[in-house]
C-alpha cells in the first residue's frame, strides 16, 4: 500500500514482472503511474508490504529532472558511470534521439536535460528498464528510432506514455491504474481500450444491481422489520453492510467537460501564402512555399525538432513576417493559441488567479467569475469542469503535472470565443481519455485547426492536410494525416519506369507567354475592396440569424411556408456570401500587384 495523505494511491497491489517483458503502464493524469514506476525503481518505498527485486538485477529509470550538476555538458552526464568501453552506446543514443552532447546543462532546456537521461538509461547494462514518458520533447524521427531500438533489445522495460502508436508497436502487456487498483492484461496496448471499455461496462451493471438489491432489501426493513426484528436481524445487517460498501465505491473520473465553441465564421479564405521564404543566417527555414487555408480545414505540420515547424506556424498566423513572399489572412479571424512551453501560465500565479486574472477573458482578478464565452461563470465550477479540485483552485501552477498544466490551458483557450486554433504539440502529457476527447472536439469543430504535433496516431485522427518539413527550407504540402503522407512519398520515391525509345528527338515546348502585370485598382474598385467587408459581415451576420430559425424542429410542420421562405432566403444569402468573398480576393490581388 502507498498513502501520500488522504486516500490510498494504491491498496492490496501485487503485481510481477518476468524477463524479456515489454508492459505498458496507463492510467488517467495522477493516477499514480510515475510513483508507481518509483516503487519499482526502489526509489519511493510503499507504506505496507514487500518489494521483491531478484539478487544481481539491474535496474534503470528515467529521471523526470536529472540532477546535472557538476557536469560540464549533457554528454559528460549520459557517460557518467559507464566504463570507457561502453562509451559507444551512448554515443550511439545520442546520435538516435538528436541530443547535443557539447550542451552545457545551464543553457539545457527541460527536454534536453531529458534526452540525456534518456541516452544514460538507454546504454546502461540493465535488466528492467523503467521509462517515463520517453517521447517528450523527441520528434518522429527520434520516436522512431526509440521504437526500432526497444524492438531489437532483450531488455525488460515498463513504459508510460501517451503516444498510442508508440505503445502499440512495442508493448505486449498492460497495467492499467485505476482507483487505487492496478489490473493486468496479458496483451498490449492494442487492446486496453476495448478491455477499459469492457470493464466499465460490467462494474456500471453490477453497480446497478447492487442498487436495486440495496433499494428492494430496504422496502423489506421499513414495510416488515417490526414483525420479525429477532429472527432477521442477520438480514438487516447485510443491508447495513451493503449500504456501506457501496458508499465506499470510488466513483470513476469523469472527463473534462471541454468545449472549443467557433466564435463568428471566419472568411471562407482563412490563409494566403504565396512563395514564401524565411531564413535566419545560413539556416533556410523555408522557401518558394505557398498554400490555401479554407474555413474548416486541420492543417498539421510535422518534421524533425529545429526544422521551424513553429516559425512557419508563426508565419502563417502573421505573427512572423517572411522574408520574401505575401501572407494575406482572411477576414474576421479571432485566433486561440496553444503554445508548446506554456508561456500563458505563469508558474508563481494560482489556478484561480490565471482564470481571474486575465485580459483576454475580460476578468481582472476582483472576483470569483469568468466569463466563458461571453457567460459569468464561478471559477471553483468552471476548474471543476476540467476535473480540478476545489483545494487545487488555490494551489500554484507550478504543483500542477505536465497534464494538468496542459488541461489549464485548454481550460484558458475554452472560454474564449476563437475561430482559429493554433495547438503547438497539444499532445504532450495528456492521459489516454483526454486525448480522445481533445480529438473529438477538433473533429466536432466548425473553425480551423492549424496544429503542430509528433503524434502520430493523433495525426491519423485529426489533419486533413499534412505540411512535411523536411529541411534545408522544403516543406510539402500532402492530402491527409501522417500515414496518408508516408504512403504517398513512399509512391513518390519509386524509381521512374524507363521511358519508351523515341523515333525522333521531340522539339523543345515554346514557352508560354508571360502573363500580363496586374493593372492595379480602378477607382470604382478601391470602392468596392473598401465596402465588401461590410458586407461580408451583414451577410453573415442574417446567415446567423437564418439558421437560428431553422434550428426550431417544428418549424417545418408548424409553418411551412415560413420554413420554404426562411430556407430560401438562406441559400441566396449564402450564395451572396460566396460571391462577395470571392470577390474580395479577387480585389485584393489586383491590389497587391499595383
């Protein structure tokens, strides 16, 4: 058992581990997960009963924030304790998971300082690896390699982490925390959801069994009790009994009641790059690259860590101008951003205080409410919404988890009207539920979705259209999520097949004609380019008002010729919408080629 203050973490666990086994270990943010892995690195000792380690077995862990100090570069720490002739496998782990072994460890990031513990687990001569969360901070071609090299090893290892395809392609069995109890399938990951499913199934059934044996053995003691009280005293008991173990049920989490509500439609265009060029020194981050954004689309940029996946995000949201090449935004965009380093929490502030405190939710920390897209609404509730304790809503962001700080954000973002999210590695840290739910709600959304991300299995899920960065300034532009675009350059790299033998050497295509030089804007046009977003937004705004009456279900049979005239009007004012924006577009780029 393993108590830190109120309920128990974990109680009656048993559990073992065997040579050559590969186990997953997952559960709901807090669960328990990490100190569980503690538990079995020797590192935190449980309150009541035996760990038993066999004599002369090794055993690695991942350090969350290794202790650096005293060593003068990240490599200097990954080698430390090996014997010279082993040096070779870190220097291999260091090559596979990209770390910088001259980095001094003051200038390190976070994620730098964990890939070089990573390097260190990864080389030392163990018989149980413990890895936390191994994928933080590594790009796909990292996450790879980790994957190809925990393939090949012989090595025992215990995972966390919320990469699904990560945990699928290597795990063979799952321990699953939960209320205080670690279950065990004997298969990997590939089947605990089913096997979660199913198992929340049979406890919801039983509990309701045991709720109406409880409600049928307490209509007995009220209605018959006086008549029989010696003989069945027993019985009155187990009704006793009942009552109290099913007060003593833990009661599952829910998930976090999240909601990106669109604020206003945006334009149909939402963004406009053409032949677009960044570099900073002799690094091109991109060039000659350009692409369309419509209203709706989930845009993924993927890439290895340095390639300027976020500086080309930058880009695109006009926060970044290029060195060469247009950008134009569509009109009537309110963006909502997700930042990989969360630099929207300030670590010192309280939960309370970075909801109550904000200007860009209206509130300036002299009450208890916020507004939740344009709503009052307490903060102890709204916390509550995103399952934070009431206790926690004083605590400081710095106490919070990687996953919680990650839920606080979505909880800041949520309660602002949007109709453009940029998410930068959303990903990281979230436990299996939220995922699936952050993943729904981005499915569920009517704005557009502009996202960084070295999930994997989340880009399968989530993008429509994949930007693969892959250096040296190329970034291409590909039809789907990330196996779609591994599958199209793997068709792409397929040698050529040899063209047939010509009879005569064909003469060379004339070049075509340049295309004529933009006139610039008439009088009567620069008019019209300055009166069109007006108009956009009247007509979006009786599409609003036309929907909102057609959303009545029993329009139709209580008036239908109001219902014809309603659904008529909509279609020609949507059509007006369309033609005024095309119009737009077409006005702007006479403009900018004046």
């Amino acid at each position: 058992m393993l108590t830190f203050g109120g309920n128990p973490l974990f109680e009656g666990l048993n559990l073992s581990i065997h040579p050559e086994e590969r186990i997953c270990l997952v559960g709901r943010n807090g669960s328990g997960k990490s100190t569980l892995l503690k538990i079995m690195a020797g590192l935190v000792e449980p309150d009541a009963g035996e760990v038993f380690r066999r004599p002369g077995t090794a055993i690695a862990y991942m350090e969350q924030d290794p202790d650096l100090s005293g060593f003068a570069t990240l490599g200097e720490y990954a080698l430390s304790g090996l014997e010279p002739s082993e040096f070779y496998k870190v220097e291999i782990a260091m090559e596979g998971i990209k770390l910088n072994p001259e980095q001094a460890p003051a200038q390190a990031s976070g994620g730098e300082r964990r890939r070089a513990a990573l390097a260190k687990l990864l080389a030392a001569d163990a018989d149980l690896l413990l890895l936390d969360e191994p994928t933080n901070h590594l790009d796909i071609e990292a996450i790879a390699w980790l994957e190809d090299h925990l393939k090949s090893t012989r090595q025992s290892y215990v995972i966390i982490s919320h990469d699904r395809a990560f945990l699928r392609n290597l795990t063979r069995s799952t321990l699953w925390v939960d209320r205080g109890q670690v279950r065990r399938l004997d298969k990997g990951f590939e089947h605990f959801e089913g096997w979660r499913d199913k198992t929340f199934e049979d406890e919801d059934m039983q509990r309701h069994k045991l709720d109406r044996l409880i409600k049928a053995e307490g209509r007995w003691a009220v209605e018959g009790i006086s008549a029989r009280r010696k003989r069945n005293m027993g019985r009155v008991r187990r009704l006793q009994d009942m009552r109290q173990g099913r007060s003593e049920q833990i009661l599952r989490a829910g998930t976090a009641k999240m909601a990106f509500e669109s604020g206003p439609k945006s334009g149909r265009l939402v963004v406009d790059a053409k032949d677009i060029a960044k570099a900073y020194g002799d690094k091109t981050i991109v060039r000659d690259f350009s692409l369309k954004v419509q209203r709706g689309e989930r845009i993924a940029l993927v890439g290895p860590n340095g390639v300027g996946k976020t500086t080309l995000l930058n880009i695109l949201i006009g926060k970044e101008a290029p060195d060469s090449g247009t950008i134009r935004l569509g009109t009537n965009l309110i963006p909502a951003v997700f930042d990989q380093n969360r630099a929207a929490l300030d670590p010192s502030a309280t939960l309370w205080d970075s909801l109550t405190n904000d200007k860009e939710l209206g509130v300036s920390g002299k009450n208890d409410q916020i507004l939740v897209r344009g709503k009052p609404k307490h903060v102890v509730a709204y916390l509550k919404e995103f399952l934070f304790s009431e206790k926690q809503a004083r605590s400081p962001i710095s106490a919070l988890s990687g996953g919680e700080k990650a839920r606080l954000l979505l909880a800041k973002l949520m309660a602002q009207e949007n109709n453009l999210l940029i998410l930068d590695e959303p990903t990281n840290d979230l436990d299996v539920e939220t995922l699936d739910l952050l993943q729904e709600l981005i499915d569920d959304y009517e704005g557009t979705v502009l996202l960084v991300s070295h999930d994997r299995d989340f880009l399968d899920r989530v993008a429509t259209t994949t930007i693969a960065m892959e250096g040296d300034g190329r970034a291409t532009v590909y039809a789907g999520g990330w196996s779609d675009y591994r599958a199209q350059r793997k068709e792409q790299a397929k040698p050529a097949a040899k063209p047939a033998k010509k009879a005569k050497t064909a003469a060379p295509a004339p070049k075509p004609a340049p295309k004529p030089k933009a006139q610039g804007l008439s009088f009567k046009q620069e008019h019209r380019l300055k009166e069109l977003p007006a108009i956009i937004a009247r007509l979006e705004a009786e599409i609003a008002k036309l929907e909102e009456v057609l959303a009545d279900p029993e329009l139709f049979t209580r008036a239908p010729a109001k219902f014809e005239k309603v659904s008529t009007g909509l279609a020609e004012r949507q059509e007006a919408l369309s033609a005024a924006e095309e119009e737009w577009l077409e006005l702007e780029d006479m403009k900018q080629g004046d």
